[in-house]
C-alpha cells in the first residue's frame, strides 16, 4: 500500500504540471480602435479553443507595433500598416484582420446633420478657421444655425492609427491646405485652444466634456458617441458627396480596393465612388513571423485563422456591434498565406 500510494503521489507531481502547461498564453495590445472588437473575439474564441488565454490591452497602434517588435507582445494592433523602416525590422509581418472606418464628431448644442470636407478640416487643424460660423462651414450647411463660437480641435497625443488615418484624409482631399506627411505622430500645427488625450476612449470623453469641440474618432465607438448626444459629420468624398459612416458606405470602400502590396500593405483613404465612405481602413495584426516557441507559433497561427475566417471574427454578429466589415476575398486570401508562414 505504501509503494503504491509512493507511485500516485509521484503520478500526481508529474501530471499536474503537465496539465498546467497545456495552456496558451497569448498577448495583444495596440489600437483603441480594433479593442472593442478584439475584446469580443477574445471571448468568443475561448468557447472554440479554452486552452488558449490571449490577454489584451489596449494601447494605440504605435505601442502595439512597437510590443510586436521587441517581443513583449505576440500580436501588435494597429491601423496603419507597416511603415518601410518598421517592416525591415524585427522579423514583422502585416496580417489584414477587417475593414473599420473613422468619423468626425462634433460637441454643437442643437446643431444635427452638419457636413464636413477635407479642405475645412484641414483648416480647422491648422487655425485657419477658428469659428463654427465661418463662412465656409456655413457655405455647406445652408439652413443650419451654426454658432458664433471658437471651434476646439481635439487629438490624439499617443502614436495613433486613428491619427494616420485622420491626416491621411486631409492629405488626400487637401493637398494644399494640408502639406504634413501622414503617420500615427506628427508635428501637428499649434492652433489656439487646442486639446488632447491618449486612446479613442479618452478622446470621445474629453469631447464630451468640451462645449463647441471637434475630434476625429475610431468607428467601433459610434454608438457610444451617439448615445452620448454627440453629432456625427457626414463627409464629403471623391466624388463630391456627403457621406455617412454606414456599413453600406464602407462595403462601397471595400470593393473598391485596388492594388494590395503582397506585404498586405493597401490604402482605403478617399476612393472614388458616388456611395464611398473616404475614411475606411484596413486593421492589422503585426506579428513576428518567428514566435517564441512552435506551441506559441501554433496557437497564434489558429487564432488569427480564426479572426479572419467569415465564419468566426468576421462573422456580421461580430463586426456589426462595432460597425467593421469583413475582409474582401483578396485580403483574406493574403491573411491566409501570411499567417501560415508563422513560425
């Protein structure tokens, strides 16, 4: 009896390691913009693959690549796609996961349905128009009461995706007015009054909090920022229509997709089309195509499989509560062969 209580005793010491060790540890951080969806897949996946805990944090998108890069991460979230010099090192990759969108809010007591163009944003970001009345915002809105009131441009301060989107637009659609070169930080021009705050959660609030603000915001808080009361702009496009941040709009982006770098690499900014939404985006997962061990490497391989697969993360229940799209055929295909080489 004593050798064989010796035996289980020993059986017990070796097996519970064992079991222990079966799991997964996985971690994501980046942007502010994709978390409320990452969120969401997190915990539908662990219905399909309990052995697999992704932890998340979310950090904007210059963090997330930077956490990819050095390894404290196993996935880096972001907006942007890989810069040159970012994608020569660290062994990354760029995953295409969905298609998302940003919008421009506005905190105007009584005022609804104001339309906005790249040109006066463009403005309003570089102080050349300081009022919510000025003749060329009036110019767009006949029959709105716009106020006699100091516009209050709100940012980002963090390395946002958001931000790349955001300057990508005036870029596109304003050449002339807006001459800084898109990225997720910039030297932003000093504009009077001007506001700040890190992630798309603390922007929407600190827009809430200021009377006669502006922000650009990340889409997947669209509902809190019109439950908040906030109004939301419809944008002018390529074509010259003003246009609403809807699933249809950015469905309209989708499949206007041109050229796809084989790195994943592809802009929706300010695509032609009467119904095109002209800020739509490509959300990425940046990985190291080398990860720490094959477990890890196998794990991270099936979770991403799994995001990009119509039947799982861009399945319509998951991206409509945060008003993504799915990935088109051709990205998704790419995502495939991407997330196969992972080692």
């Amino acid at each position: 009896m004593r050798l064989r209580s010796a035996l289980l005793t020993a059986l017990t010491l070796l097996v519970v390691p064992l079991a222990a060790s079966a799991r997964v540890q996985l971690r994501e951080t980046g942007s502010t913009l994709l978390y409320p969806v990452m969120n969401a897949w997190v915990a539908a996946y662990g219905k399909v693959a309990p052995d697999v805990d992704v932890a998340t944090e979310a950090t904007g998108s210059g963090a997330g690549v930077a956490a990819a890069e050095s390894g404290s991460a196993n996935l880096g979230a972001s907006d942007a796609y890989l810069t040159n010099d970012a994608a020569s090192r660290g062994d990354l990759v760029q995953i295409p996961l969905a298609i998302s969108g940003q919008f421009v809010a506005y905190n105007l007591s009584g005022v609804t349905g104001l339309k906005l163009t790249g040109d006066v944003l463009a403005a309003v970001y570089t102080g050349k128009i300081v009022k919510w009345n000025d003749p060329k915002i009036a110019a767009l809105n006949a029959g709105l009461k716009l106020p006699d009131e100091t516009i209050v441009p709100l940012r980002r301060s963090d390395k946002s995706g958001d931000t790349f989107l955001f300057t990508s637009f005036l870029a596109s659609s304003a050449p002339h007015a807006w001459t800084v070169t898109p990225a997720t930080s910039i030297a932003w021009p000093n504009v009077a009054g001007e506001e700040t705050a890190k992630g798309n959660p603390e922007l929407l609030q600190l827009l809430q909090n200021t009377r006669d603000g502006i922000a650009y915001i990340g889409i997947s808080l669209y509902e809190q920022t019109a439950a908040k009361g906030l109004g939301i702009a419809a944008l002018r496009n390529r074509d010259g229509q003003f246009v609403m941040p809807t699933k249809a709009a950015l469905q309209e982006a989708t499949s206007r997709i041109g050229h796809v770098a084989r790195d994943g690499r592809v802009s929706l900014i300010d695509l032609p089309g009467a119904h095109t939404y002209p800020i739509a985006n490509v959300e990425y997962a940046i990985v190291k195509k080398k990860q720490p061990d094959a477990g890890t490497a196998q794990s991270l391989r099936a979770f991403l499989g799994w995001i990009i697969d119509p039947t799982g993360g861009n399945a319509p229940a998951m991206l409509d509560p945060v008003h993504f799209v799915p990935l088109p055929d051709s990205l998704r295909g790419l995502s495939r062969e991407t997330i196969a080489a992972l080692r």
